[in-house]
C-alpha cells in the first residue's frame, strides 16, 4: 500500500464507503418502493375491497330484517319506510357488487375472490325470488303468508347468501391483514437490510479510515503537524532539532528528513571546518607569499652584487688582457733588443730588470687569473647545484654551468703552466744578470726564452679575451636571471592576491552556511579534529621547509658555458577572480 499514492488511496477508501452508501441508497428506495406498493394497495385496494364487501353483507344482512319488519307491521306507513329501505338496500347492494365486479376484474385479484363473487351473484339469484313473492304478500297484507314464505322459502337461501357475503368480508379482511404483515415483514427486511449494509458501511469506513490514516501515518513516520514544523525548522538553519523515528524506520519522511537534517548537519558542519581550514590555509599562503616575497627580494639584490661583481671582474680580466699585450709587446721588444747582441750591457741589464719586474707581475697576473679560475670553478659548483634544485627548468643552466666548470679547470691548468714559465723565465733572468758578463754567450738562448714568452703572452692575451667574452655572455646570464627573479616576485604578489581572495571567498562562505546552527557537540569534535589536522600540517610543512641561506656563493664560468645565453622564461599568465565573485554553490 505504500507505493500507492495517498490521493488514490483517499479516493479509494471514500468510493468504496460512496459505493455502500449508493447501495444502502438503492436497497432503501427499493425497501420504499415496496413498502408504498404494500400500503398503497392497502389503501385504496384492500381497504376498498372490505369496505364493499362489508357493505354487502350489511346490504343482505339489512334488506332481510326490512323484508321481515315488512312481514310483521301492518301499518301502512311503517310499511312504505321499510319498503323504501329495502330498495335503499337494494341499491347499496347494487353499487357494492358492481364495483367489487369492477375490482375484482383487476390483474392480481385472487381467484377465490372471483369465486365467491360469482357464488353471492348466484346465491343472490336463488334467495330473490322468495324474498320478491314475501314482500309481494306483505305489500299485500298478507302477514301469515309472507312470514310462512319467509320462513319456508326465503330464509335457507338468505343464510347461504349471508354466509357467502360474510365469507367474502372475511376473506379480504384476511388479504388485509396479510397485506399489513407483508407491509410489516418489507419494512423489518429493509430495516435489517439498511441496518447490516449501515454497519457493514461503518465498520468499513472504520477499518478503511485505520488503514489509510495507519499507511499514512507510517508513510510520514509521525503527524504532518511535527513533519511541518521540523521542515520548518530546517528552512530556518535550525539544524540542532530531531525528531524521534521508530526503531527500523528508514522509509518514512520523518526519517528521510531526520536523514536530511543529519546529512545537512554533516555538510554544514564539513563547509564550516574547509571554511576554517581554507582561511587558515589562505593565511598561510600569504605569509609565505611574504617570505617568498621578501627572499625574491634579497635574491634580487644579490644578483644585482652578482652583476656588479661580474662587471668589476670583467674590467680586471680587460685589465689582465692589456697587460698580457703589453707583456707580449715588451717581450717582442726584448727579443729585439737580444737579437741586437747585446750592444751595451748596461742596457741589457736595465732590460732584464724590466723583463725581471715585468715578469713579477706577469705572475701576480697568472694568480689572479688562477683565482679567477678558481672562483669560476666555485660559481659554476654553486650554478650547477641552483640548477639541478630548479629542476627541469634548471637543466640547461647546469649544461652552460659545467661548460664553464670545464673552461675554468683548463684555464687553471693553462695559468698554472704559465706561471711555472714565468718562474722559470725569472730564474733565467735573475741569472743572467748577474752573470751578465756572459750576456753574450746566453743572449741567444736569452732570445729564444723571450720568443717563448711571446708567445705565451699571446696565449694568455687571447685567453684573456676569450675569458672577457666569456664574463660578458655571463653577465647577460645573470641579467636574465634578474628580470626572472623580477617575473618571480610579480608572480608572488599575484599568489598572494590570489591568497587574498580565497581568505574573502572562506569568509563568504562562512558567513552563507552561518545561517545553520548545528549541535555543539557535533561542531566541538569536528573542530577538535580540525585543529588536530591543522596542527598536523604545519608540523609537516616546518619538517618540510628548508633553511633559508643567506651566503652569497661565487659562480664559477667557462668559455664553453657562455657560448649560449639563457633565455628568461616567460611567466604564464593568471588571472586572478576578485574576492566578491560568486565561486561556491548556493545551498
């Protein structure tokens, strides 16, 4: 029954009770309508019928003590009354038999009725002819006759007479009283009839009424009353009230609504504790937005000492290469001035102090050059291990970063080499001045160790150049590094707008689902497990969070790794949504 909808149930129980009032209404017209036919043929038939049946006897009954009265009165007065009353009598008589004739001709009309009819008709006939010739003798005063001829003659068929009259008055006052009891027994049937189809009506608008309120009760779990108010309730925000459901009831719609409150309870109590969770998160965010912000900055400012750094290191290895020229120039010129023979001592002397000053600080240049290559080798360490943290947007930083790594280490190799030249070039010329009277002998190999060193001049020069265009495509690096960091930062401040908005759009939320108010109980442990997840969290992400470095490390380049600049990575485009756009779902 509970899949049948409760407006076909309502309508089947009142057609069921409409269709036992229709027959109670059709046994009752039925129980009517035999009881007007009883009454009406008791009325105007039966009734009828016994009156003139009566009224023949009466008539027989009457014109027999008129015939007699007329027998034993002599008077003539007196006999002129009973003779007018014999014919009074007689046409009583006439009028009473006739419209029993009439009636009795009728469909329905018993057939003993008829009989007897017909036998008063035939009695009547054999009792006139006496009574006419006693009355003719006592018109004619003839007392002894007519009595004799009463007693005699008229009397035995006056009495059969009678006696069929009376017995015809008896019969319909029998049919009469049958037709009363008939009227009686119709009347006790229907009223039996109506009064078994009336409680059977009643008893089934009682069960039908228990069945359907019971369907409809049980379909709603409770009174629509309670279901009202508790939808009510639930309209308002009020998500605390319950209502208490049968053990088992899982169908019914207080228990589908106490199933809607608990489950609304849930998502209120969960859209709460995300709002809490997201604004504490947006929170977050945005103080790392700051930090990140604030290191983007310091990262910033030290690329910018790194670009003035690479700018000073670039005008000391021009300086370097100068030199280094001017070595080779003063070389060539000593190689000259050998290739002279030596025309005066004195002046070779002066020329080996100034190759001997010439080649200190040909070494001072070599240990700077080294350092150089020694700080390169570091930068390109430090460049190589920014790069594999940058991950894959790292990975062609780290190929340039270990071609300078390669380039620094072959110019150690190739500073080291000169430097042990230079040495040994001073040691030579240290000697040769003081054994500079042998100047002669030695100047000869004198000009083939000053051809070498030319020569390695010109190798440190064309080194040097090298390494100047090296620093300048290193200084276009770092330049693009810079405008990345500073792509970086905008980055930042748009992650921290966008923090920003999710903290609005956690208070709008907060405030749509601040409407519902939810058992405390509930809330308290939801939030207790927030806190316990939060705090979990933040645990992880301090464990997580690496030290901030605030050393400034020295990269390290090579010729090979500068050979191709980087190009700066194009930040993706965001847009971000205000914090008043609608982004949540209405509830």
């Amino acid at each position: 029954m509970k899949n049948i909808k409760v407006s076909t149930r309502l309508q089947a129980g009142f057609g069921l009770l409409t269709a036992f009032m229709l027959v109670l209404a059709a046994i009752a017209f039925y129980g009517l309508s035999e009881l007007d036919a009883s009454l009406d043929g008791i009325a105007r038939v039966n009734n009828e019928e016994t009156r003139l049946a009566n009224e023949l006897r009466s008539s027989i009954q009457d014109r027999a003590i008129a015939l007699r009265n007329l027998a034993l009165i002599s008077d003539p007065r007196d006999v002129a009354q009973e003779a007018e009353r014999m014919k009074k009598q007689d046409q009583l008589y006439a009028d009473a038999f006739q419209q029993l004739s009439r009636m009795f001709a009728e469909p329905g009309t018993a057939p003993k009725e008829r009989s007897l009819l017909d036998q008063i008709k035939q009695d009547e006939a054999a009792a006139m002819a006496p009574q006419r010739k006693a009355m003719d003798l006592a018109l004619a005063h003839d007392t002894a006759g007519a009595m004799q001829e009463l007693l005699q003659n008229a009397r035995p068929p006056q009495r059969v007479w009678l006696a069929r009259a009376v017995e015809l008055a008896a019969l319909e006052d029998q049919q009469n009283k049958e037709a009363r009891e008939n009227a009686v027994a119709t009347y006790a049937k229907v009223r039996t009839m109506v009064a078994v189809i009336a409680g059977i009506a009643v008893l089934l608008g009682i069960v039908t009424a228990a069945l359907i309120s019971r369907s409809i009760l049980r379909q709603l779990g409770g009174e629509p009353s309670a279901a009202q108010e508790m939808a009510a309730q639930i309209a308002e925000g009020n998500l605390t009230v319950s209502v208490q459901v049968a053990p088992g009831d899982r169908t019914s719609l207080m228990a589908s609504l106490e199933a809607m409150r608990e489950k609304l309870t849930s998502i209120v109590s969960g859209i709460k504790t995300s709002a809490e969770s997201i604004s504490v998160a947006a929170g977050e965010i945005a103080q790392g937005n700051q930090d990140l912000s604030q290191r983007t900055e310091e990262q910033a400012a030290s690329l910018q000492q790194t670009a003035a750094s690479m700018e000073e290191l670039t005008s000391t290895v021009r300086n370097n290469t100068d030199n280094a020229r001017q070595g080779s120039t003063l070389a060539s010129a000593a190689s000259a001035t050998a290739a002279s023979g030596g025309e005066v001592v004195q002046q070779v002397v002066a020329t080996m102090q100034d190759i001997s000053s010439s080649s200190t600080k040909v070494t001072e240049i070599i240990s700077v050059i080294e350092g150089i290559a020694f700080q390169t080798n570091i930068l390109a360490l430090n460049a190589a291990v920014e790069a594999a943290r940058a991950g894959e947007d790292g990975r062609g930083f780290a190929v340039v970063a270990g071609e300078v790594r390669t380039l620094a280490q072959r110019s150690a190799t190739a500073a080291k080499e000169i430097k042990d030249l230079i040495e040994a070039s001073v040691s030579h010329v240290t000697n040769g001045s003081q054994l500079v009277e042998n100047a002669g002998q030695t100047m000869g190999e004198v000009v083939r160790s000053v051809k070498q060193v030319t020569d390695i001049m010109g190798e440190i020069a064309s080194a040097s150049s090298e390494q100047t265009k090296g620093i300048e495509q290193v200084n276009v690096a770092v330049t693009q590094m810079d405008e990345v960091t500073q792509q970086n930062a905008a980055l930042v401040e748009q992650a921290t707008a966008a923090a920003q908005a999710m903290s609005d759009q956690a208070e709008s939320l907060r405030a749509a689902v601040s409407i519902f108010r939810v058992d405390a109980a509930q809330q308290a442990v939801q939030s207790t497990a927030h806190s316990v997840r939060m705090k979990l969290a933040r645990a992880i992400a301090t464990s997580k969070k690496p030290a901030p470095s605030h050393s400034k490390p020295v990269t390290t380049f090579t010729k090979a790794a500068v050979a191709s600049p980087i190009a700066p990575t194009q930040p993706k485009e965001r847009k971000l949504q205000s914090a008043g756009a609608d982004t949540w779902e209405t509830f």
